[in-house]
C-alpha cells in the first residue's frame, strides 16, 4: 500500500484501544520486571501498542511513516496521560531503523511490517531478558496469495538463527506466522 492510503486509512480508522501484541498475550508474564523499562514499536501504525506499553510502564519508542498514524499516538498518549512515556515519530523503516533507535530495550515489537533486514536487527537490540515480538502475514494457510506474506518457515528461520535467544512462542497458520523471542545473555 502507498504512503498516501496509508495516511487516508489511518485517518479514518477509530482510535486505538491500548492492546498488548498478539503474540504476547498469555506470555506477559516473560517481560522483565525491572524499572526504567523501555520498549521499541517498529511500524506502530496508531499505537494500540505502544499505549499498551506504556500504560505497563515502559518508556516507548514508537516509529512509523505515516505522519497521520503518529500525530494520531501522540494525541491519544496525552489524552491518556501517557505523553511523557510515548516518544512518536515519523520515520521510514524499510530496510534499515533510523540511527538513532539505540537497544538496548526490554521489549521489541513488530508487527504487519515485513522487512527482513528489519527483522534481523531487532533481537540484537534486546537487553538480557528482552523480548521480541513478531508477526506477519504468512503464506501458511492463507486464504489467498499476497505479496505482503512471508514465505512458510520465514519468520522460524529467523527464531532459530537470532543469536543468544530462546524461543517462547512460533506459531504460523491463517495466514499469519508469529515469533516471540527472549535474549538469553
């Protein structure tokens, strides 16, 4: 999808109910439990996530290009009373994270953005004990074909090659494959 429907869908879509990812739920108990938690949410579209996060304390780095979907955040952080735990911006991820996303961060999530330069950094931006969080649309038992799926077994190479990382969670049917990782040291 271009950038210019992103935006008009994005303006259009309601606001965001505060929601952990979809991998995660019944393994929220697998995120660290220390102060000063931070986390990461790449391609945060309107930030039911990054809400999420932050209202479990995290200091959130949220990015997206879509100018719309962060103005959108930001006004539903304050609305919250989440602004000084949301840090949103725009910013273009496809293949390669702005400079200035620096790890290490207790929780990472991506979701519905397939980018697989992307998704080979982000376990090395994990703190001991962080936690990644992946899903995407899957060719596995899709309905119909898209260009946007990973390849069956994409997302499970990805787990078994990322580095000083254990796997909690991979999963891939209906058209969608999840991981979620934990870094081991």
């Amino acid at each position: 999808m271009d950038g210019s429907r992103w935006e008009a869908r994005h303006r259009a879509a309601p606001d965001p109910v505060p929601r952990p990812p979809v991998g995660l739920v019944g393994l929220e108990e697998a995120l660290p439990r220390r102060a000063g938690r931070r986390a990461l949410d790449v391609a945060c579209g309107l930030g039911a996530v990054s809400l999420w996060a932050a209202k479990q304390g995290f200091v959130v780095d949220a990015v997206d290009r879509s100018a719309v979907a962060i103005s959108r955040l930001r006004e539903n952080a304050v609305a919250l009373g989440l602004d000084g735990l949301v840090r949103a911006r725009v910013a273009d991820v496809a293949g390669a994270l702005p400079a200035d996303v620096i790890g290490p961060y207790d929780l990472v999530v991506c979701q519905r953005f397939r980018d697989q330069t992307v998704l080979r950094l982000l376990p090395e931006l994990l703190c001991a004990d962080g936690v990644l969080v992946v899903t995407v649309l899957s060719a596995a038992g899709a309905a119909a074909p898209s260009r946007f799926a990973a390849g069956a077994g994409e997302l499970s190479h990805l787990a078994r090659t990322a580095q000083r990382c254990e796997v909690l969670r991979d999963v891939e049917g209906n058209g969608e494959a999840t991981i979620v990782l934990r870094r081991t040291g």
